[in-house]
C-alpha cells in the first residue's frame, strides 16, 4: 500500500488514522472492484 507510518506531533493518533485508512481503502477498493466496473466513471470517491 501507499501508507506511510509516520511519527508526529500526535504520534499515538497516526497509527490509528492510518488503520482506518488502510480499513477505507481496503473496503474503497472491494467496492471500486465490485461497482467500477458497473458504474464508470461515473460516480467519484
């Protein structure tokens, strides 16, 4: 994937932003995969 772990000024937030991201992109992707190709281009994230 293209998430970085990064550290910061909210170094204990990152990490749990980051899983969600990874969460949203994991389940963006299954939808983009299931409904893409129904969809088009129609429709943006």
């Amino acid at each position: 994937g293209d998430i970085s772990v990064q550290t910061g000024p909210n170094g204990s937030i990152l990490p749990i932003i980051n899983m969600e991201k990874h969460r949203l992109s994991r389940k963006t992707k299954a939808m983009l995969a299931l409904g893409g190709k129904k969809a088009g281009k129609g429709k943006g994230i």
